[in-house]
C-alpha cells in the first residue's frame, strides 16, 4: 500500500492510526420501553460539541505525530535526516499523543458508566 503523503510503502496488514478512528463509535443513550422509535442524536451533533471537538482535536494530534514519525523514519533511511535525534523526539511526541487519547478516552468511559449507574 502506498502512502500518499509521503510516496512511501507501508507494510501490509498495518492500518496505522486510521484504525483507531475506525473503532471509535457514538456511545448512544440507554433506550426506554416505548421510545424504540426515536432517533438517536445526529452525530453531526456529537462533533459541534465541545466533548466532541476535544476528541476530534486529540484524533487529529495522534495522526499529525504519527505522520511526522512517519516522515522522519523515511528520512533517516534515505540519509536525508540529518539530526537523527529528531527520530526519536517524533516517536516520543507520537507516543504521548497516542497515551493522551488512550487515557481521555478511559476517563470518558468511566464517567459514562458511572452517570449510566447512578440511580434515579
């Protein structure tokens, strides 16, 4: 498969960081008895929202970082990196990127379920 920021061959059966915004879904609300019919929120909706917006912003920041590690291991293995050290700060600013999002997305998660089990 051809990257076609970069022009270059990513391996096969790596689907890189589009797996991750693949996998996310709109957690939808609880469904009562006899409201089958209404329509869930527009996710359209989802994303205005500032909750939606942060998520956004955290998925674009993991695939810019993943792109610039993308583009700096590229560089070092054609000899035109010539501060090898930038490999390593790009693969860092991409490993925190990543954590970041990892743990929002838990915290989002525990919050969920927690107002999901609060009685009423």
């Amino acid at each position: 498969m051809i990257d076609s920021t970069f022009g270059i061959a990513a391996p096969t059966g790596m689907s890189g960081i589009t797996g991750i915004t693949n996998t996310i879904q709109k957690i939808a609300p609880p469904v009562r008895p006899g409201q089958e019919e209404e329509k869930a929120t527009d996710l359209g909706e989802v994303k205005d929202s500032v909750f939606g917006s942060l998520f956004t912003g955290l998925i674009q920041n993991v695939k810019d970082t993943d792109a610039e590690f993308t583009q700096a291991q590229y560089l070092l293995a054609t000899g035109q990196l010539e501060n090898p050290a930038q490999l390593g700060i790009a693969a860092y600013k991409n490993e925190v990127a990543v954590d970041l999002l990892v743990q929002m997305r838990n915290k989002a998660l525990e919050a969920y379920n927690e107002l999901k089990n609060m009685s009423v």
